[in-house]
C-alpha cells in the first residue's frame, strides 16, 4: 500500500488561484471602470459571479479532503515461486499441509503423516528396491537385489544375508535352523512355524514337478520312460496328498544314543516331498525299486505317498546341485551332493552320511548331510541328532 502524493492538492490550490486571478479580479476592475448604468447592469449578476466564484472555491477545498493523503491499494509482492489463491493463501492441492510450491508428492492421498517435502510412506521407496516405505518390510536393501512383495531379498540358494531378512527368525544362535527353515521352504506347499525350541513344518507332500505317477487328470501328469534302462518299470501307485506334521528340534544337537532313521518319512524336503531311508519296505529290494522312480528320481507307496530315497534330482537341476535341500527329523539340514566346486564321496563323509563345518548359512559350523551318488544316499541308517516325531 501507498498514499497518493500531493500533487493533486496542489493542483487544487493553482485551480483556486485561477478562479480568483481570471474571475475575481477581473470583475472588480470592470466595474471600476464602468459608468454608472454599466455598473447597473454588471450588478445584476454579480451576486450570480460570486455565487459562482464561491461554489467554486466549496468544491475545491471539499474535494481535498483532511490533511491525510488517501490510501490505495497496491497488488501484494508475488515475486517468489509461491501460487496463491483468491484468498491470498499459498496453494496446497494435496491438503497435507506443504505449499505445492514445495510439495516434492503431489496427490498425497487423504489422511497420510508426510515429511517436510510433503512425502508420505506409501509415496517414498527409500532404498531405492522398487517397494514403497509403507509396505517395505525389509529396510535398506542393497541397491540391486532382487526383492519379494515386503522388500526383502529373495535369497539365492548358496547364498545367505542376515538374519533380519526373515521374520520369524528371533535368534541369533549359532545352530538355529529356523535360518534356513523360515528362508527356504516353499510357502504354497506347506506351513512353517518357528516355536521357542521346536519347528512344526505341515506338509501335503505333493511335488511341484511333473511325474508319471500323477492322476492322468492332474496338470502335473507327464508320462516318462526311463532311457537306456532296459529295467525300467511303473508301480502301480498314483500319487495322492498327505498331512504329514514334522516337529523337530529347532537347535539340534549331536545324540548321545543315536536311533534309527525310520521306514517311512525320516524327513521333508524344501518342495514338500518327504525323504525315505535307503530301505524298501520288507520283502521287497531297494536298487530294484530304483527301476520305478519317475523323471526327478521320486515314486509313490501303495498309500499314494510320493518319497525321495536318493538325490532330488528336480530341486538341485532347478536350483543348485550345492543347495539346502531340506531337514531331517532330528533338525539337521541336508545338502547336495556338490560342496565347494567338488563332488563328495562317501568316503568324504562320515558313517551318519555327513559332517560338522561351516556353510554359508552356518558360518560358525554345524553338522550338516550330504545327498550322494552311492547307497545309502541321504543317511547311514541312524540320525546324528536326536530327533522329533512326524504323524500323519
């Protein structure tokens, strides 16, 4: 705002001197020189010049007003990068609270806290991995990793990152198996549920890959004919789902008195599908039934229970051929047949068909077996570790 200068009063008061210089003045020595009859006649109007002469002086001095200049408006100083509305208020289309001006989200939606950039969680991505902070269960990420739904990194089967990538990991304990529990096996089919001191792992026990053993009707039924196996047959069985309930030791240990692994589920692999002993059930020859075992070296019992009793050839051509391959009862986890670039040997292991060093999931060591080309396979006939119990 600003007064208007006095210019216009001083315009006035040189109007004012006009009137007078121009009429006043005039009039008076008019009639000063006029005769008596000329002064008559001028007389009859000078009541009219002075009324005149009079008004004029009013409406001069009236129009200038008291001796405050008049106030004006002037439009406000919008110099900076500021958009107001008609109410002279900065704009904020978002209504969270920051000017758009410095709004770094627009459309911030309804209700959600923001930053002083006017960033709200579900608009930020903060480690950069392509999950928004909101729904980002895992923060700082690597820049680069491959990530799931919650932000976490999808863990590559010889790999292994802290334990924070896994929720239900709640120790940090040399030998907890939930490291590779929680990580590993496949949520869609079966459940994992880490206790203080145990591991219940539900399993319906239905491969993932094709086999000649599903029901014609199933997606998964895939007819195969073993090649250059003169031997090679199909059991009469057809695979059927299971409710097999594992519980195991969560942080095993070395037995004092060791048992025998069991005929029947001894146990689970990372897709579900339990493992068996290198025994065949009694009157029947273990390397007769290797003649029935379908393309990804599995087969079912007469009860539809589909088993592994050598290498999972599905899990170690689809992932590694080092990878963790699951858990038996007594909680320690089995390997493939591959470790450190070489493959082992029995003689490379000891009489329970493993042996105690670190992995990458254990770097601190823990007894772990190994899956090879030579019977018995997977274990010797006894667990290293105490184990747990699996029902049906």
């Amino acid at each position: 705002m600003e007064r208007i200068a006095s210019r216009e009063l001083i315009e006035k008061v040189f109007s004012l001197a006009y009137c007078r210089e121009h009429v006043l003045v005039p009039l008076s020595a008019e009639i000063n020189r006029s005769t008596n009859t000329e002064k008559l006649t001028i007389m009859k109007h000078v009541k009219h010049l002075l009324f005149l002469s009079i008004l004029c002086s009013i409406v001069l001095f009236n129009s200038c007003g008291d001796s405050d200049d008049p106030v004006v408006d002037t439009p406000a100083d919008t110099t900076d990068d500021t958009t107001i509305d008609d109410s002279n208020t900065a704009l904020d289309s978002d209504s969270d609270g920051i000017a758009d001006s410095d709004d770094t989200c627009a459309d911030t939606p309804s209700g959600e806290t923001v930053d002083s950039s006017g960033c709200s969680d579900s608009q930020k991505d903060t480690d950069g991995d392509g999950v928004s902070d909101d729904l980002d269960n895992c923060e700082g990420t690597t820049e680069g990793t491959d990530v799931d739904e919650d932000g976490c990194a999808i863990i590559a089967d010889d790999s292994i990152t802290d334990d924070t990538d896994t929720e239900c990991i709640t120790s940090t304990a040399t030998n907890d198996i939930a490291v590779v529990a929680c990580k590993y096996y496949y949520d869609d089919a079966l459940t994992v549920v880490v206790g203080e001191t145990t591991i219940t792992i539900t399993s319906t026990n239905e491969p993932d890959h094709k086999s000649m053993y599903y029901a014609p009707s199933n997606p998964l039924y895939e007819e195969y004919s073993e090649p250059d196996n003169g031997d090679f047959y199909k059991n009469p069985n057809t695979i059927a789902a299971m409710n097999y309930t594992f519980t195991i030791p969560r942080f095993p240990e070395a037995a004092i008195n060791s048992e025998a692994t069991p005929f029947g589920p001894m146990g689970v692999s990372i897709n579900s599908v339990v493992f068996y002993n290198q025994n065949a059930r009694p009157g029947d020859d273990i390397l007769e039934e290797l003649n029935t075992f379908d393309q990804y070296e599995g087969h079912p019992t007469n009860t539809g229970s589909y088993h592994y009793h050598i290498e999972p050839t599905w899990l170690t051509e689809t992932k590694s051929d080092s990878t963790f391959l699951g858990l038996l009862l007594d909680g320690f986890p089995v390997y493939g047949p591959v470790e450190g670039g070489v493959t082992l040997t029995n003689d490379d292991l000891d009489d329970y068909h493993g042996h105690s060093h670190s992995t990458t999931h254990f770097p601190e060591g823990i007894y772990h077996y190994h899956i090879t080309a030579e019977l018995p396979w997977i274990n010797g006939g006894e667990f290293y570790g105490t184990p747990g119990t699996v029902t049906q």
